[in-house]
C-alpha cells in the first residue's frame, strides 16, 4: 500500500511539473481561436523561450534562447507603446482570432487580450506591439532548432 501511495504523489508531482512551462513565464504571446481553431504559444522565461502551434494539421514545439537584445525590444516596444495604457474594448467577438499578451515583469507587467477588440484610438500601438512579439516568433521559429511533428 505505501508503494502504490508513494508512485500516486510521484505522478502527480510529474504531472503538475509538466504545466510549469505554461504558467512560470516572463513574457507570454499566445493567439488562438477561428473558424478552423488553431492554439499557438510563445513563452519567454529569463533567457529561454518555448513556442508551440497547433491546429491547421500542424504540430510543432520548439525550445530556444532568447538574447538580451531581443528582450530588450520587447521591452522597448511594450514601453514606447504604453503597454498598461492600451485599453480593451467590451464588443462580444465569436469565430475571431484573440491575442492574449501577459507580462509578468517591470515595468510593463500586465495582461491585454484582443478577443473583444482593442479600442480604435490604441489600436496602432497595440499592433505595433504585437508586430514586435510576431517578427521574434519568425526569427526564432525559422531557425533551425528541433521540431516535433
């Protein structure tokens, strides 16, 4: 009995350790829903990043590094658009293609979300943010690192 007690707290343990990637994070970019739904994330924690896409019979995963200098022109772009200052808009959006951007540190720290829309006059802003999330994603996900299919 105290066997099978012991391997129950080691799976649950293995189990909740596996959820660490999705919930300790710095940094989180992720876009999901459609018509034809679609789950894609980018994580970024100190100097690591983890990406992963789903949907549209694509599968892929990869772990990375991120530099000091592409954490910077997050920072840069989160700053010079007044990331906390972006205000979402209340409108009930169905079948709409959401980014969700989390910050969990400095200055910036904060969470805005697309899936009701953005209010028109920081829509600029908030495109050039996640312009700037996006064209590190390209970078980092066209490199050759280890894919999962």
């Amino acid at each position: 009995m105290k066997k099978l007690f012991a391997l129950f707290i080691v799976l649950v343990l293995a189990a909740c350790n596996s959820q660490k990637k999705y919930s300790d994070f710095d940094y989180s970019f992720e876009k999901s829903g459609g018509i034809k739904p679609a789950y894609e994330n980018f994580l970024i924690k100190g100097n690591n990043g983890y990406y992963s896409l789903e949907g549209n019979g694509k599968n892929i995963k990869k772990d990375f590094k991120v530099s000091d200098e592409e954490i910077a022109s997050l920072e840069k772009a989160l700053t010079e658009n007044r990331f906390r200052r972006i205000h979402e808009d209340y409108k009930k959006m169905y079948d709409h293609i959401s980014v969700n951007i989390k910050v969990k540190k400095g200055n910036n720290s904060g969470n805005k979300s697309d899936a009701s829309l953005i209010m028109k006059n920081d829509q600029q802003r908030w495109n050039a943010i996640v312009k700037t999330f996006q064209t590190l994603i390209d970078a980092k996900v066209n490199e050759n690192t280890e894919t999962h299919q």
